[in-house]
C-alpha cells in the first residue's frame, strides 16, 4: 500500500478480504465466491454513503457473470454520469474483470477498443498480488474509482466530454 494516500488506506483496508478461490464454472464454489463478493460490495457501498462519497450503483445477473450499472464523478460541481458494464472472467479471480465506460471509447489515451479503461500498469500488479483476496468491490475502489479521478477532469478541460446541462445550449 506503499504510494496511497491515508484516505485510501484507510478505505481499502475496511473492505472485507475474500476466501474462496472460484470463478464462473466453478458451481458451488462460485455461488459462495459471489456470496462473499456481495458482501464485500454491501459493505464498500456503506462505508461510501457513510463518507458522503456514493458514486457508483451495480447490479449482476442471476448468475453474478455479467455487471452493469452507473459510475459518476463530480468535477467543478458538476456530476457527470457513465453506464458501468463488465463481465467477469472465466479464470476470475486470477485475471481482474475489464470495466468498461462504452460512452468514453476513444475519447482517451487510457481506455482500449470498447471502453475498457486502462489499469495495466498499476492495477493489474495488485490485482495479482492479492488474488483471492480482491474482488469486485477492490477493483472498483482500486481500479475504476482512481481512474475516474485522473481521466474525467482531463476529458472535461479538453472538450472531450461535455456536462449533459451543456449539450442544450450548444
């Protein structure tokens, strides 16, 4: 956790470590797996209502393979609001889920064909690192949230994104 700063330490240190090692074609052992993903997720999303910092909703199909929901981020007072996707891979936990931001494709440097934002360089490490214990909820606040906070002020002061209030008056 070397390089965080305490507000993050802090955060990512209350969200619970998960034990089971499984992933989609696991059965039993995925229904337990996505049992302690909720859990870690109920209890990020707690901690973030309590700290006044809410900015994402998701929801999983029947079988906790396919993620989708919305991410915001406020930047000079202003809330800017993405569609959430992401599935989860079929060597999970081993290999973290891709989030994508589909709106933002090519409208940055740090996303992939799709939407798919960038977290090679610091994320993924952790991600290894860490496997079984990191889930979803890890991801967002490790992975999307940090994202969020580098990428939408730059898109917004270079024109690539415009607040949803702007597009009437253009």
């Amino acid at each position: 956790m070397d390089g965080w700063d305490s507000s993050t330490k802090s955060t990512v240190s209350k969200i619970p470590l998960l034990k089971t090692r499984a992933g989609p074609r696991d059965g039993d052992a995925w229904k337990q797996r996505l049992k302690e993903e909720y859990l870690a997720l109920i209890k990020y999303m707690e901690m973030n209502k309590a700290n006044d910092n809410d900015w994402f909703r998701i929801s999983a199909n029947p079988e906790g393979t396919k993620w989708k929901g919305k991410c915001w981020y406020v930047h000079n007072l202003l809330k800017y609001e993405f569609e959430l996707q992401f599935d989860i891979p079929v060597t999970y936990p081993a290999t973290a889920p891709e989030l994508e931001l589909p709106e933002l494709d090519g409208k940055t440097a740090k996303m992939y064909r799709g939407g798919k934002i960038c977290l090679t360089i610091h994320f993924k490490p952790l991600w290894a690192k860490n496997c079984p214990r990191f889930g979803i909820a890890h991801a967002l606040c490790l992975g999307l949230g940090p994202w969020l906070a580098a990428e939408i002020p730059y898109l917004v002061d270079t024109g690539m994104i415009t607040h949803k209030d702007n597009l009437s008056q253009t």
